[in-house]
C-alpha cells in the first residue's frame, strides 16, 4: 500500500514537531535593535526578545544597569560579536553552561 505524499508531509510534520517538543522560531520573533552606550559610544545590538529578557533579569539580580553588563560582557567577549557574547553570556547564566568563566569574569568586571 502506497501511502499518499499529502500525507506523509503530514506525519513529518508531526514527527518534526515531536523533536522540537513544542518549540517555535516564530515565538522568540525577529531580533530587536536597541541601543546603549558603551565605553562612551553608542552602539546598536539586536537581540532576540528571550536574550533581552534574560540580560534584564541577570542585571536586574546584580543591581546592574544593561549598560554596565553589556559593557562588562564587552570587555571579555574576545574575538567574537558582541550580540554573540551576550547570548552566550545569557545561555551560560540561564543554564550553568559553557562559557561560565567568562560569566564569572563579567560579575567580577560588574564589581570593579
């Protein structure tokens, strides 16, 4: 019995949904640009609205501004992009992850 390619699109639908468990790119949205003043320069990142949300709870629970922990990521983020190092940074704080002496150098910039 042949099954009809209408369906079988169907059941991988449902197969992929299965892996993902639900997730949706479409939920996280586009990235937002939003600017801040770093080292004395206005820059522009643009971010996914989860990192934006999880880099204003992680200052919020350091009594830091944005500002402050982006300009700290900033300053140990190495070669890569900075909206890189904040996913990062955030994905590390959020997760106890990799990349946590990283983290632990931005708290330790924070306190300077």
């Amino acid at each position: 019995m042949t099954v009809p390619a209408k369906l079988r699109g169907a059941e991988r639908v449902r197969e992929i949904a299965g892996l993902l468990g639900g997730w949706d790119a479409s939920a996280a949205g586009k990235p937002r640009k939003r600017s801040l003043t770093i080292a004395g320069h206005r820059t522009s990142i643009s971010l996914e609205e989860p990192f934006w949300d999880g880099l204003r709870a992680i200052a919020l629970a350091r009594a830091a501004s944005i500002a402050a922990l982006v300009s700290a990521i900033d300053t140990v983020r190495g070669e890569i992009s900075l909206s890189s190092a904040i996913r990062l940074f955030v994905y590390a704080e959020r997760t106890g992850g990799a990349g946590r002496s990283k983290s632990r150098a931005v708290s330790r910039d924070l306190a300077k």
